[in-house]
C-alpha cells in the first residue's frame, strides 16, 4: 500500500506542474520575437555554398526583408539528415529581432524557403522564442 501511495504521489506531482507565469517586460522594454535561422554550407552533391555566395544571398534575400539589423555568426553543426548520416557542415547563425506579426514571420518563411531552392538544401533550422528588448 505504501509503495502504491508513494508511486501515485510521483504521478501527482508530475501532472501538478505548474505553468510557467506570462512573460512581461521591464519598462522601457519591448516584446519581441527572436528567430535564430541556421544556414548549413554543405551541398547535399558535394561542395559547399561559398562565401561570395553567401553574401550574396544575405545581401540579396535577408537584409532587404529585415534592414532594420540582425546578426550573423559564423558556426560549425551537426545534424541526421534525412537518410539518416550525420552531417557536419559549416554553418551561418542569423538571429533576427522582430515584432512576430504576419508579415514579418511571413519574411522568415521566404528566406528560408530561398535558401532551401537556392541551394539545394535539405533543411533551415528555425529556433523562435518571445524576448524583450531595449535599443
């Protein structure tokens, strides 16, 4: 019985988790919406996408839909690809902060979208998390 007790006490516990409460910001800040984009260089026919190529496609697709600023990191990843083989690949990180309305997750959609026809890509991971900001 104890031990009936003690595992139906587990389970209570579990399912009574609390919701973590709504996020608010400071004064002075603003709600916002980061998206973080990861671009991996690697040709799934071999090669990589290369620099000039790069920046061309920032200079072309990323920063008209998002003049405002964004950042981008070089990087190097890892991730299963479809047929199952781990792909490790140099990669570009683009975080951009933005109001998180239709048009402009509409934006993050077509970048990704022409990353993916341009290069062939299998993948752009996105990553979107509510934040606030400060300029």
């Amino acid at each position: 019985m104890a031990l009936l007790l003690l595992g139906m006490t587990g389970c209570a516990s579990f399912s009574l988790t609390p919701h973590p409460r709504r996020w608010t910001c400071e004064a002075g800040d603003q709600s916002m919406v980061r998206d973080t984009l990861y671009f991996g260089r690697n040709r799934p026919k071999g090669g990589a996408v290369r620099e000039a190529e790069w920046q061309r496609f920032l200079n072309e697709i990323i920063t008209p839909r998002f003049p405002d600023g964004l950042t981008v990191v070089k990087a190097t990843g890892q991730w299963r690809n479809a047929s199952g083989h781990i792909e490790r690949e140099g990669s570009e990180v683009v975080t951009v902060l933005h109001s998180g309305d239709p048009t402009a997750r509409g934006k993050i959609s077509e970048i990704i979208a022409a990353y993916r026809q341009r290069f062939d890509q299998e993948a752009v991971l996105r990553e979107r998390a509510a934040t606030c900001a400060r300029f």
